[in-house]
C-alpha cells in the first residue's frame, strides 16, 4: 500500500538496510525494492528516491499522513503492513492494571511506529499480570509481533488465543516467544489458533511492559 513518502529522523533507527539499483527499464522501482524486502526479515515498510531504496522495519498505516517535511523524504514509499492481516490494530483492549496514563492500555492504536515508547502498556507489579486484545469475533492467528517490551522474562512470558475472557482457560500460542533484532517479541505460530481473544501474560508474580502489538492472520 502507497503511503506518504516523508518521515522524521525517528525512522532512523528501523533502517535495516538500503540498496542502489542498477538503471533499468525492465522492472519498476516499486517491484524491485518490494522483491527485495520481502527477503529481508522485519523488513515491512520500503522508500525509494531515485535507484536508491531504503528499507525498514517501521509500522505504517493508512492513518499515516506524514510530518510534512524531513530528514527521509522519498519519491514513494510502499507499506507491508495492512497486507499481513493485523487483527490488533484498532481492536477493543482491557488489562488486569494499568502502571500509569503514560504506558495506557493501547499499545495497538498507532499509524506510525520506529522504537519510539508512543503506545505502549505497562502493568503494576502483579500476580499473573495480563493485557488482552478483543477482536470481536473469533480470527485464526498464525503470527505475533510486538515491536518493543520490558520487564518481560523470556522463558515465562505466554501468549495466549481464544474464546475465553479467563486467560488460563485459552491455549498458549507455541513456540514460546523469542526476541527480534530490536527488543521486541516474535511468535510464528507451529499451529494457529482460532480465538477471538489474544493475551500477553507472564503467570508469576512480575510485571510487563509492550508496545505496538501486531496480531497476524496470515
């Protein structure tokens, strides 16, 4: 999906590469940058100007409108994202607590996302701490993203899909979790699962911390 081809410098740190393509007529820009990312892990969002193109790992929707000006502007810039089937983006979401105003519950609400704590949510220090997303209906998830977190252990953490509201009464979503290059979480599902709840929960007494879920159907 085209989306506006200007950034701030906050995209700077989601560059996960760039490329500068030979003068061709054979392929069109678009389709050769896009080839490219889709070899690249976390690769969701390619800018080009000229025959060079840069590639990040950002979120970016059609909520986006751009800063207007800045350091990354681009002839064009073509986002991944609305194409995965994120579930999460704009999706009903409660907590078992809520830390403070600054970490709220909505760390899926956001149209432009590159390591920035801008929607995020942190528990209080709890028993079983637990976030939820409602989808409203039951969607099968194969695949989860969240792009930053904290105070998460690892070996702990579960994530979890189903139909019920008791996160304990849903299947954990395997493998266990493991950490993308820029601090976040990642899950490809061995077995998806239908559900139209999904949950983050370490069951323990801990607290957690996530920004910029992405709940994937495909």
């Amino acid at each position: 999906m085209e989306v506006d081809n200007s950034f701030p410098d906050t995209i700077a740190p989601c560059l996960l590469n760039s490329y500068i393509f030979q003068p061709t007529d054979k392929m069109s820009m678009n389709l050769r940058c896009g080839a490219v990312c889709s070899e690249i892990p976390y690769c969701s969002l390619y800018c080009f100007k000229g025959n060079k193109c840069d590639f990040f790992h950002a979120k970016v929707t059609n909520a986006w409108v751009g800063p207007g000006s800045g350091v990354f502007a681009y002839d064009y810039c073509y986002s991944i994202h609305p194409a995965l089937g994120d579930v999460a983006l704009g999706a009903t979401t409660a907590s078992s607590s809520v830390y403070s105003s600054f970490y709220n519950y909505y760390p899926t609400q956001v149209n432009f996302f590159c390591q920035t704590e801008a929607a995020c949510y942190e528990s209080l220090v709890d028993n079983s701490p637990w976030w939820r997303a409602d989808f409203g209906s039951p969607r099968r998830v194969t695949r989860v993203r969240i792009s930053l977190t904290a105070l998460i252990d690892i070996n702990i953490v579960e994530f979890r899909v189903g139909n019920d509201t008791t996160v304990t009464n849903n299947p954990e979503l395997l493998p266990k979790p493991t950490f993308t290059p820029t601090f976040g979480l990642e899950v490809v599902a061995e077995t998806p699962i239908v559900g139209r709840y999904f949950f983050v929960t370490e069951p323990h007494y801990s607290d957690i911390r996530i920004c910029d879920v992405w709940v994937l159907t495909k």
